[in-house]
C-alpha cells in the first residue's frame, strides 16, 4: 500500500464511513487503518447516521446505506476509488451462511437467527480480512493505473 501511495496520482487520504453497532464495521474498519497506516495517509471517520449527506454520495447499487465505505483521494482532493461493506467473497458466503442457517432451522426466530449468523461469520473473520486487504490493493492497483 505504501507504494500504491507514492505513486503519482495514488492515494493520499482516506474516507471512512461506519457505525459502531455494525458487524461489517467491527470486523472492517481496524483492517482500514492498518492499509492507511502502512500506506502512510491519514484517515477520517464519519458517522453513516449523522453524515447521510457523505454516505449517500457512496450508496450500494445506488440505493443501500451499506457500511464501511473506505473512499480514496489524491493529495489534491481528487477521487480514485471506493469499496463498499465486504469484499466478494464475503458478500457470497454471507448469503449462503444465511441460507443455510434458515434451511436448518424451519421458523427460527429473528434473535435466534442473528445468534447464529454472528457465531457462523466470525468463524470466517480472518478469510475476510485477508479478502479485503487482497481486494483493496487489486481495487486502487487498477484504479491508479
């Protein structure tokens, strides 16, 4: 990420968007700052709930206030990128986490239901985080180019 950062037109600051009450966040949002601080750029946290103005500038597939946004800028305030929530890996096996979860429990109810989802992806935490690191880098590389 450091040398993504020195290149001419690489990223110089970074933009976060979250909420601490957030699965997505907790498990995102200190990867996010590891890659600002290897990269040597500050970053900037915002609020989704008290920043709809920012966060609606950056909605998923133009309509969902999903969280973490990482948003990269040049030194100059120019836009290169963003990343949205999770990366691809994740978003897929969340669903079928999901999925499974209702197709073996016929009925469960809503608290018995996130119980479960939690206790499943945080077996997959660590997957994720290198995903997301692996998915950034990709994301600026091609961004920057």
């Amino acid at each position: 990420f450091k040398e993504l950062a020195q290149r001419p037109g690489g990223p110089a600051k970074m933009l976060v968007i979250g909420e601490d009450w957030c699965g997505d966040v907790i498990r995102g949002l200190p990867v996010l700052a590891r890659i600002a601080e290897a990269a040597g750029i500050p970053i900037s946290i915002f609020p989704r709930d008290t920043h709809t103005d920012i966060m609606d500038e950056f909605l998923k597939e133009g309509k969902y206030m999903s969280i973490p946004v990482a948003v990269f800028y040049t030194a100059d305030h120019r836009y290169i990128c963003h990343w949205i929530e999770r990366p691809e890996i994740a978003e897929k096996e969340h669903h079928e986490i999901e999925q499974a979860i209702r197709d073996e429990n016929p009925g469960i109810d809503d608290q018995a239901f996130g119980r479960e989802r939690r206790a499943r992806t945080a077996a997959k935490a660590d997957d994720w985080i290198a995903a997301t690191v692996v998915e950034l880098k990709e994301l600026l590389t091609k961004s920057i180019a």
